[in-house]
C-alpha cells in the first residue's frame, strides 16, 4: 500500500511557494507564510486520515482454462466500501508473455456499490500460468492524496493448444458441415460400406447416384458410404531445438500441438484411435492410442505442457518406442522442422524403416523466410550467397520429399499457418484411398 501526492496537494503547495518568493524580498510576509504552511498541511494530514483505511474490495472472475493465443475476458467486480464515490483505477499483475487489452481499467464507484468491469487478456504460451495481485488507485476527498492498494490475489489458469478451434468444428458439424466449410467426399475404394441414401449435392460424383432409388423418388439421390472405424493414429512430435523457431508469436511446436488437437477431434469423431509420442533428448510423453469421448482430452491434458528445448532430439529412441509399444498398422503423422541435411537423413531412414508395417506421413515445416530470401532480387555480392544458400537448402528439402515418396513415405511440406487445415486434409485422403 502507499500514498502518491495528488494534483490538488501539488496546485495547493504553489500558494506558499509564491510567498516564500516574496518573502525573500520582504521578510514580514514571513507570518503569512508560516500560516499558510500550516493550513496546507493540517488539510493535507486531514485529507491523508480519510483514506488510511482500505475502502476498496476486488474480486477476480476468469476461465480456469484458456486457448493459446485466443483472448478471453477477465472480469473484475470492485465493491466500495466507503460513504462516497470513488473514482477506481485497476491494474493487474500479469503473468509473463501476456497481452492485455483495456488496461488499466477506470470505473466510477458509488458508496456501498460493487461495480463490474471487463478486459481482454491473451495468453502467448502454453502451460500454467498465474494472474496475481490487483493494483488499485483512487483519491482522497480533497485529491490532495492518491491511495495506492496493492491487494493480494491469485489465480492459475491453464493454456491448452487452440481448443477454441475444435470447438468451432464441432459448431460446423452441428450444422452438417464440415471442416473449413468444405464437405468430406466420402470414400473411394478401400474398406467402406453402405451408410446411407442422401440427397445429390453439386459436388457428388455421378458415379455414386443410385438410379433406382432416384426414379423412386423423383430426386437425384446418391450412395453415401462410410469407411473403416477402429483405426490407429499416432502422432509423432519432435521438440527439440528446430521446433523452437517463432512464427507470428507462436514457436513451431505451438503450431504442431494445434493441428494435432483438431485432428484428433476429427479422427475421433470418426472413430479412430489416437495416441501421441512427444520427445527431444529422450522420450517425454508416450499416449497409447485410444478412442471414445475421453481420447480428446488425454491428448489436450497430455500436451498443454509441452515446450520445445534447445537440445538434439533423439529420433532413434522415438521411434523405437513406437515400434515396440505400437503393433497394430498405424497411420504416424511425424511433425518436424528439418533445417539442415544430417538430420533430414536421419528422419529419411527412420520414416523409410516404419514401413511396411505402418503408413508414416512425414509433416515438414517451411520457413516462410527462407522461401523469400531464395526468391529475393540480388543487389550486393553478400545478398547473392544468401539467396545461394536458401535455393541450396529448397533444393534438398526437395529432393528429400521425392526420395522419401518413392520410398513409400507420405510427405506433408506446409507453411505454419496452414499447417491445421492441410493436415486434416490429409488424414481424410489417406481415409478415402484406403491406405491405413
């Protein structure tokens, strides 16, 4: 708690300055001097004495969990304690990489009342975080003194990867849309059966109208099947110290633990199984895949703390584990950030190794700065190595992706922010062609 000197103290403190000038000059203004030095302090003890007393009660309401880099409202409930109105200035101690917007917030408070006031707050990483104390400001009644409150609270709150997103799928399927409002095609080929007879939508294949039951109707109707449940999807999430790369604010493992939430909402929902290995120098985490309604919420529980090192990932280590607790044919949708030829050599073999038993798709973050430092225009000798080393570095994650499809290995190469919807993509593909 403290006390900061008002305006009213600081105008009020000019009258005995001027006469302290004149005084200089005409030392029998000194009485009036000294009295007017008096009367300023006997009101500013007064004024000091009214607001000794705490008159301010703040109580804190937030969600106890909470979206990567989504804002969500804090709302703040001040009750006045005293017989007159105050004039409220709150602030918060905010957790590190937070982003608050309406702060510090000012509300007028009338005796007796309790007030409510909102701002916005962003969480930029992941994990638990803690909002602490609130700062309270308010005047004295003659603003010759500003009370400053420092009240102790506390509240944790836990950042998962975007749920919010898998949230707005579900609204979409609700609706009998799809994902990025886009209808999944269903099935070509592989192990699929009849679900149901529905009307024709533009998008249909003509090949799947059934004749018969459109000249029953009188309507266009088509054969709609369904694919196979009941299968393994494992996601394999390097965090080690190429993932720690940041784009627009988010680290590059951020962007892989989103796409991985939507699209274990969405192979869920579809009645697959999911289940998760997340390592760097040795392996963190290790989720078995499992379906049904509790699945989601393992994955979201089992990486909402999940934070890339500076160190070498173990990849062999990984990957063994996943051989020897994963017998089952598994789509392993393996996220990494390659940026230098060993260690895309090393993920060459080991993608390569996982087949024929399991159907490895190999996600492969760009860099958006490299691609544009490749096609920038040269205009000294220096630009001119870089723009050779970027092309240099396109041409063998080029040539990685090809060899690694001629082996059999699918291959994702995307830019962070289509990561989510070209993945889910995939997945569906893979679905539709049977190859689980």
């Amino acid at each position: 708690m403290g006390f900061i000197p008002g305006r009213s103290l600081l105008l009020a403190l000019l009258a005995p300055l001027s006469l302290a000038l004149v005084t200089v000059a005409e030392p029998a203004t000194l009485p009036a001097l000294l009295i007017t030095d008096g009367v300023i302090l006997a009101l500013a003890l007064l004024d000091l004495l009214l607001v000794l007393k705490p008159g301010v009660v703040v109580q804190r309401e937030l969600p106890e969990t909470v979206s990567l880099a989504r804002p969500f409202t804090v709302t703040l409930e001040v009750k006045n304690n005293l017989r007159r109105k105050l004039l409220v200035e709150l602030n918060e101690g905010l957790f590190l990489h937070a982003e608050a917007e309406g702060l510090p917030l000012r509300m007028e408070v009338e005796a007796g009342v309790v007030r409510r006031g909102t701002y916005k707050l962003k969480a930029m990483e992941r994990g638990p975080q803690k909002l602490g104390e609130h700062w309270v400001r308010y005047r004295s009644p003659a603003g010759f003194w500003i009370r400053q409150l420092k009240l102790q609270a506390e509240n944790t709150i836990r950042v998962f990867p975007d749920v919010q997103a898998v949230r707005h799928y579900e609204l979409l399927a609700r609706q009998n849309r799809d994902l990025m409002s886009s209808r999944v095609t269903k099935m070509r080929g592989g192990d699929t059966e009849f679900e149901r007879l529905r009307d024709f939508l533009p998008d249909d294949e003509f090949r799947r109208i059934d004749w018969r039951s459109t000249a029953r109707r009188a309507k266009l109707t088509v054969r709609e099947f369904q694919v196979e449940k009941n299968q393994n999807l494992v996601f394999m999430l390097d965090c080690g110290r190429m993932m720690t790369a940041v784009w627009d604010e988010l680290t590059a493992l951020d962007y892989a633990l989103n796409a991985t939430l939507m699209l274990s909402h969405v192979a869920i929902r579809r009645g697959d199984n999911v289940g998760l290995i997340a390592f760097g120098e040795k392996v963190h985490r290790m989720i078995k895949p499992r379906g049904g309604a509790s699945a989601s919420n393992r994955i979201i529980q089992g990486t909402y703390d999940l934070f890339p090192q500076m160190v070498e990932p173990d990849y062999e280590s990984a990957f063994r584990a996943l051989k020897l607790h994963i017998k089952k044919r598994t789509l392993v949708v393996f996220i990494t950030h390659a940026i230098d030829e060993q260690t895309a050599r090393r993920i060459q073999a080991l993608t390569r190794d996982l087949l024929p038993q399991h159907l490895p798709l190999c996600v492969l973050l760009k860099d958006r700065e490299l691609e544009a430092r490749a096609a920038q225009s040269a205009s000294s000798a220096e630009d001119v190595c870089v723009q050779a080393a970027a092309g240099e570095m396109l041409l063998w994650r080029d040539r990685l992706q090809r060899e690694l499809q001629r082996a059999g290995v699918l291959v994702l190469d995307v830019l962070h922010d289509q990561l989510t919807a070209a993945l889910v993509s995939r997945y569906l593909e893979v679905k539709a062609r049977g190859l689980i």
